[in-house]
C-alpha cells in the first residue's frame, strides 16, 4: 500500500514524466494530424479572448458613463456604446466555435489515438520473444502498459495545449496587472503555488499506486473472469468454488476501495486548505481595487476591468497549476507504456 505523506516528487521523477511529452505529442500527431494541427490554433485563439473580453467590458462602462456624464440621449449613448458591444458580440461568438471545435477533435483524437495505442502494445507483444509469457513480470508491465493508456496520452496533449494557453492569458493579465499593483500581482501567483506542490504530490502518489497493484489487478481480473465466463462455471459449481472466489474478489476490492478512498481524503483537504488560501488572496485584492475605485484612483470602467483580470488571473493560475499536476500524473503513467514498448529480445 502506497504511504501518503508530505514526501514531494523526487527531481528525477520530474525530469522522467516530462520527458514523455514529446514522445506524447508523437503519438498523437502519427493518431491525426490535422486534429493535433486544429487543437493547436484553437488553443492559441481561446488564449487571447479573456484579456480582449475584460478590456471590451471596460470600454462598455465607459461609454455608458460618458453617456450620462456628457448629457447624451439614449439613442446618442447606444450608439457610443454599440461598436463595443458588437466585438463583445463577435468575442462571445468565437469563443463557442472554439469550445465546439476543440470538442469535436477530441472525440476524434481519442478515438484514432486509442486504436494507436493498442495497435503498438499488440505488435510489440508479437515480436517478443516466448520466455516473456512465461515471466510474470512482463505481465505486470503489460497491464500498467494498457491501463488508461489512450487516456492519458489523449490527456497530455490536451493539457499542455492548455498549459500554453493558460500561460499566453496569465502573461497577458499579469503584464496589465503589474501596471496596476506589482504587489498584488505577485500575491496571487504566489497564493496558487501551493496549490500545485500538492498536486504534484497527487499524481506522484496516484501513480505509484496504480503501478504497485498491478499484480493484484490480474489476480482480482482472473477471479472475474473465472466467475463469469462459461469455461469455468461446471467447475466452480461442482467444486462449490463460488463463494470462496467471490470472497478473495471482495477482499482485493475493499482493499482498493480503502487506498482510493484514502488518497481521495488527502487530496480534498489539501484542496480546500489552499483554496481557502488563493480566495483570500483574490478578496483581498479585490477589496484593494474597490477602495482605488472609492478614492478616485481609477474609473467604474476600469474598476470593472481590473476585477474581470484579477477573476481571470486566479482562474487561470489554478487551472494552468492544475494542469501542470495533470502533465506529471499522466506522464509517470506513460512511462510504463515507453517502458514496455522498450522490451527487447
């Protein structure tokens, strides 16, 4: 059973699961090129819609605001404001075409990509050598090989496009809320970094404990197979062998059950604890914006945009964090299928 402590991943560790994302990208770029082509722009394209949409919102108040301030009509005052609102109108548009186009490439992705996947795991069984069938090892490493192995290649590439994008929209907010208050800007960056050290830890530990129970998941697999199949059933009927199975299929169950219910413990309390953290770090921000709005510092316009960028900044250093801890997870994982697709006679 895997131990859950405060024990970070080893550097090395780090250094291993990142490797495999160019060996990722390969494989899904061999699965459907002109999907991993489509998934790259629409990723460049959604990274730049959350400033562009904070800084339309701010010219709209403003408008509104020179409207009633300068004594204009309402007709006068939409037609200040309507320009503005036709680019949110087109922002807005986009950004559903996008969400669409990255949907329907996905479904696709996922699909091709787990044919590829399974087609490498067979051919490399077909050319090895007999003595591997007959080592229990190869079957450990066989089993680690397969387990969501379609899913977590699919899973790095959709993450680190999203990693680039949610880096592209942090630089473009940090680079404006900088201007505003560096202190403030570092405060939630730095309020989001724990955040991920725990998710880092997560994913290290999930790993390992998928890995570990390999042997234990071709044992609770045959016990299934043994009580279902109809090769079997004279047998286990006649012996009364029923039962007796049944039970060692419920231990090795519970005994499952308990480690994911652990780790799903460990993982909630760490989430809230620096959740709790970052949102305080985003109210107190947000207190600071609205008393520079109170004091005369900045315009209603402004005060709406910088609370969309510092909504958005926190948004997005969660998710990109996030993500990060999902790149690491998913890559200790292929690491068991380069490491079987590496067997050699």
């Amino acid at each position: 059973m895997v131990v859950f402590g405060p024990k970070p991943p080893q550097l090395r560790d780090l250094r291993s699961a990142f490797k495999t994302i160019p060996q990722a990208f390969k494989l899904v770029w061999r699965a459907h090129r002109q999907g991993t082509i489509a998934m790259a722009v629409v990723t460049l394209v959604a990274a730049f819609l959350p400033a562009l949409q904070a800084w339309i919102g701010k010219m709209i108040v403003d408008a509104v605001i020179q409207s009633v301030n300068t004594g204009l009509n309402v007709e006068q005052g939409l037609r200040l404001a309507l320009p503005y609102l036709l680019i949110e109108f087109v922002i807005i548009t986009v950004g559903a075409v996008v969400r669409e186009v990255r949907a329907l490439y996905q479904r696709i992705l996922t699909s091709r990509l787990k044919h590829e996947m399974s087609g490498s795991i067979v051919r490399q069984s077909l050319g090895l050598d007999l003595h591997y069938f007959e080592n229990a090892k190869y079957y450990d490493q066989l089993q680690n090989a397969r387990q969501e192995v379609g899913f977590r290649a699919m899973t790095i590439m959709e993450t680190s496009f999203m990693l680039v994008q949610h880096l592209i929209t942090i630089s473009s907010v940090i680079i404006i809320l900088i201007s505003f208050s560096p202190i403030i800007a570092l405060i939630l960056v730095c309020a989001t970094l724990p955040a991920l050290a725990a998710q880092l830890r997560y994913g290290d530990m999930n790993y390992l404990l998928q890995t570990l129970r390999a042997p234990e998941n071709r044992r609770m697999n045959y016990l299934e197979h043994l009580l279902t199949v109809d090769t079997s059933a004279k047998e286990v009927k006649l012996f009364g062998l029923g039962e007796p199975l049944l039970e060692r299929y419920e231990a090795l169950f519970s005994k499952f059950y308990r480690e994911d219910t652990a780790l799903a413990r460990w993982r909630g309390s760490r989430s809230l604890l620096w959740g709790m953290l970052a949102t305080a770090s985003y109210y107190g921000a947000y207190a600071y914006i609205v008393w520079r709005t109170l004091s005369g510092s900045i315009t209603l316009g402004e005060l709406t945009f910088y609370l969309a960028l510092f909504r958005q900044s926190q948004m997005s250093l969660e998710q990109m964090f996030g993500t990060i801890g999902q790149i690491y997870e998913s890559g200790r994982f292929m690491e068991n299928l380069f490491e079987f697709l590496s067997l050699k006679n």
